[in-house]
C-alpha cells in the first residue's frame, strides 16, 4: 500500500481473469513489456508541451494499469490524463515524477508474481 | 455467436477476447476503429461487438454511428467500452447508436450480465425477423378479393374486369386459392326433386302409349 493506495491488488486481478493464470501471466508479461514505452510516451508529450498527446498517452497507460488493479499507477495517469485535458502542463511533472514513483514499486510486484 | 473485439490497447485487447473465448464466443480482435468497421459491414459480420470508445483514426462511437447509420437493417449489438471518469463519453457514445456500455476495467461479473443482455436482444430480434419474413411469404400466398362485383341477379355469373361474364366458381377460382367441391343444397334438391318427378310424369303416358 503506499498511502493507501494499492499498488498491485493480486486478488481482484486474479478474480478478473476468472482464475485463467496462463492468460494472468500472459498480461503481465505485456505489461512488462509494454509499460516503459507507455511511461516514456507521456514523459515525451509533456517535454514537448503536447497537452492532447499526453492526455491520449495517459488514457492508455490508465486503461493497461486497471487490468491489472495496479490502482496507484491509475491514479496517477488519471490526474495526468486531466492535466493534459486541461492543459495545465505547469502541473505534469511533479505528476511525471509521482507516475515514476508509482511504476518503481509496482514493477517489482509484477516481476514477483510472474514467478510465482 | 460471433463477438467482434476492438480496443487499441493489446491489454484490454487479449482480456477480453480471452474472457468472451472462455464462455464460449467465436471472437475476432482488432486494434481500430477502421478494421472493426470493415468486419461489421462484411458479408460474415459478428451480431456482437464490443468497441473501445476512443481508437485512433475511427472511435468506438463513429463506428457505431456509421453501423447505424450505413446498416440499417443490421441486427448488431453494440456495446462500448468508455473510461469510468467520462460520463458525457457514455451519453454520446449512446447517442451515437451503442446499445450499451462497459467501464473499462470491466467488472467480469458485470461484463457477463451485460453481453447476456446483447445475447437476449440479438436472438429476439432474429426470431422476430424470421417470423417477418415467414409472415411474408404466407402474404405472398394469399390472394384477396376486394371491391364492388357486377353480378347477374338470375344466373349469379359475374362480369369481370374483362367485360366477361363468368360462373361465380370460376372468377373466384382464378382470383384466390380457393376450390369448390360441387354439391346440391337441400332447397334446391327438393326442388330439384320435385322437377324430375314431373318429368317422370310426363314421360310414362307417352310410353303406355
């Protein structure tokens, strides 16, 4: 939990799948793969002042993270989604370096359960 | 039933296809707007299609737009994935011709009491266009016989569009399906009985003759 926030919710991801674990580790792995592109995409939009690219970036990373309840990651990309909405970019980076927070703790809890 | 799946993130994507494959859908995936468009208006098009509101290129909503709009008389349900933060994505995406929606990440729970619903409403809608089309061919069949008829008050014919004057057996044969078994009523065959006798009558004298 990270102040009160889960960071990975193993449970409810599970439940999701309907208990399919070759399908649980199949997302995963993509996940893993797919995130650091994700993070650099919204990192990218916000160097460049592209309030609508980092909104779109933000909405797909939200949309990956919440497959798998990983609800602190969600929370960030939701606040970075609407930055970018609104077009406060002053906002992104404390956001960027909250999103970076979240995603380093998240990652190991992945890695862990892709062995387990 | 076939299930078309449309999400650009390959996530979503391979969840939901696995989710719907688990209760037993034949599902095709696709990655936008644009191919999911192209399998709904093909000539195999899945009754059932759960698009990704925003896609690259062509979103969830236009796709229903234009199934609504290009397909008429498609027997598609159609239901969109929206984000849970975008209420007015929901309104619009209704109005744009969905049927119903998911938020995204889908409760499976939920996801499943919905596409029972899109199941329910895509038979319902088959039954009733096989009814339609049965009922018109029964139509088909039927002939109807309508308007003022000129009739003979003495032999009972009946003067056609033609000008000719016809037995009523034979112009209502040819203008329905309907047959005549022919036969003699009782007043007629007292009648009729009552003629032969005097026939008879006067057909005797005439052979002791």
């Amino acid at each position: 939990m990270t102040g009160g926030r889960q960071v990975f919710d193993r449970a409810t991801f599970d439940r999701q799948l309907g208990g399919d674990r070759a399908l649980g580790l199949q997302i995963l792995q993509m996940f893993i793969e797919d995130c650091p592109e994700r993070v650099a995409a919204i990192k990218r939009a916000v160097e460049q002042g592209d309030a609508g690219g980092l909104q779109t970036a933000a909405h797909t990373l939200k949309g990956s993270a919440g497959y798998l309840a990983a609800a602190f990651v969600v929370e960030v990309a939701v606040e970075l989604e609407r930055i970018g909405r609104e077009g406060r970019l002053a906002d992104a980076p404390s956001a960027v370096k909250q999103l970076e927070e979240a995603v380093a703790r998240l990652m190991p809890e992945i890695e862990r359960a892709t062995l387990a | 039933m076939k299930v078309l799946v449309a999400d650009d993130d390959r996530i979503a994507a391979a969840v939901l296809a696995q989710t719907l494959s688990r209760w037993e859908f034949d599902v095709t995936v696709v990655a936008d707007g644009a191919d999911a468009w192209r399998h709904l208006e093909g000539a195999s098009a899945p009754t059932l299609a759960v698009l990704d509101r925003m896609m690259p290129g062509l979103d969830g909503a236009e796709v229903c737009r234009r199934v609504r709009r290009d397909l008429p008389n498609a027997n598609m349900y159609l239901v969109l994935l929206t984000s849970l933060d975008s209420g007015q994505d929901v309104v619009s995406g209704l109005d744009a011709g969905a049927d119903d929606y998911v938020t995204k990440p889908f409760d499976v729970d939920e996801l499943r009491a919905r596409i029972n619903v899109g199941v329910r409403v895509v038979s319902l809608q088959e039954k009733l266009s096989q009814r339609v089309l049965e009922l018109q061919a029964a139509l088909a069949n039927v002939k109807q016989l309508h308007g003022l008829l000129p009739i003979c008050s003495y032999c009972k014919r009946i003067r056609g569009d033609d000008q000719y004057w016809q037995q009523v057996e034979s112009y209502i044969a040819a203008r329905s399906d309907a047959q005549f078994s022919h036969g003699i009523c009782p007043p007629c065959y007292e009648k009729l009985e009552v003629e032969i006798e005097e026939q008879r009558k006067k057909m005797r004298p005439r052979r002791s003759q």
